[in-house]
C-alpha cells in the first residue's frame, strides 16, 4: 500500500492481532518512518524501545488493566457515540477495547515512544507525537495493525518502573504491533464543516466533503 490518503484514511485503530511474530526488517522501516518525523529544534530527543520480552509487556499489562477497570471501562459504559459513528460501531469499538486490555502483552512487538526530557512541557507532545503518528501509517503500510495507546499513563510511574525507563527518560505512547485479524476499514469521523471555521471564530465555512 502506498497511496497516502489511502493510507491515511484507512489508519485505524486495529486492536485485535495475531501472535505471529512480526519480521525485525519491518519494525526497522517503522523506526526509520518515526525518526524522519517533525521535532523541535530537530534535537530528536526521541527514544524508541522496542519490546518483545514477554515478562515485561505482561507487567506493563497488569497496570494497562488496572487502568482500564478503574478509569477507562466506567467510562466508556457511560459515553455516548463520538461525531461521525453509531452507536453500533461504538459498542464494536468498545469491544475491541476491551478485547486489547485483555491481550496488551500479547501483541508480538511494542515500540514505547519515550521523550529523554526531564519536565514534559506541551512541546514535548508536539516533538514525539508526529513520530507516532508517522509510525502509525507506516505500519498500515506495511499490512501491520496497530494502535496509539496511552492508557498506561495514568499509572505511569509503576508502568515506566516496569519497562525500566531510566530517570530523566518518560513515556508517551505504548504502540502494541502485529499482524491484524480483520480488514482495515475507513476510519469513522464527523463532517469536517463541523470543525473548521473560516476567518472567524465559529464562521462556517461550507467546505466540500469529497476528495
Ligand atoms: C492520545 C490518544 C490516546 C489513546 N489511548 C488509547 C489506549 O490507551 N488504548 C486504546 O485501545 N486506544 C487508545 N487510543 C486510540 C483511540 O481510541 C482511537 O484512535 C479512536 O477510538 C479512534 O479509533 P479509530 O482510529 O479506529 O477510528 C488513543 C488515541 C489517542 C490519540
């Protein structure tokens, strides 16, 4: 696949993959894809670990878990359906959710995008998230699911302890990779009229849909 708004459009979360393992070659490409990102000052303080120890995914998991049964599945059971989807597609999306929290250490390869910044200021995001997003379409790319996780996080000093990140080093993204079960579909996202404004502050703009 290497048409990019394919790629782009076809991006989604893909929460439930196969245990086969995914070629080194290939997690190499998506490593270079996320290093030739857009950074600050190109000080490319960015730092990838790639993990494949089982004992270490399924540590970082008891927390990714404990996340999902304390914060995020209560959540969830009380939201309504985001812009652009059903409340079908959302009750799938859920599923898959929970589908994901279940088997996190079971995805074949992590890469842990981490920043070497000691105090994560709103720069920071903005130097290692285009890296994930290009590590995210690279993957698609490539015919490899993935998702951009974060949940760990909210337990992020136990989950950080358990991947041994150094001090001074932090975590900003869990991408768990492997080889997806289903098709990759378009993603799901409300009219773009309804979020982009021209000139003023909440002056419509009727921006064609198509193309
Ligand atoms: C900041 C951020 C954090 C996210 N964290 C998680 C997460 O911890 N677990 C998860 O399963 N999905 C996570 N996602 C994926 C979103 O749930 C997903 O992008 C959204 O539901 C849209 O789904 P789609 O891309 O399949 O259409 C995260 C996405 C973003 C941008």
């Amino acid at each position: 696949m290497t048409d990019i708004f394919e790629i782009l459009h076809t991006t989604r979360a893909m929460r439930r993959l196969k245990p086969d393992p995914v070629p080194d070659a290939l997690i190499a490409r998506i490593l270079r894809a996320g290093a030739s990102a857009a950074n600050g000052g190109n000080t490319q303080r960015w730092r990838f670990l790639v993990v494949k120890d089982p004992a270490i995914k399924q540590a970082v998991q008891a927390w990714y878990k404990r996340a999902y049964d304390e914060v995020i599945g209560p959540r969830y059971a009380g939201s309504a359906p985001p812009p652009g989807t059903t409340a079908e597609r959302y009750a799938r999306q859920h599923a898959a959710v929970e589908y994901l929290t279940e088997r996190f250490h079971e995805a074949p390869v992590w890469i842990v995008a981490c920043l070497a910044e000691e105090k994560p200021t709103r720069w920071s995001g903005a130097s290692i998230y285009p890296a994930v997003q290009n590590m995210l379409l690279a993957a698609r790319a490539l015919g490899l699911g993935a998702t951009l996780t974060t949940r760990h996080l909210l337990y992020e000093r136990e989950a950080e302890a358990a991947l041994g990140l150094p001090p001074g080093v932090h975590s900003y993204a869990i991408l768990p990779i492997g080889y997806p079960m289903g098709r990759f579909g378009p993603v799901g996202r409300g009219p773009l009229r309804d979020i982009t404004f021209l000139d003023r502050w909440g002056e419509q703009w009727d921006i064609p849909e198509e193309g």
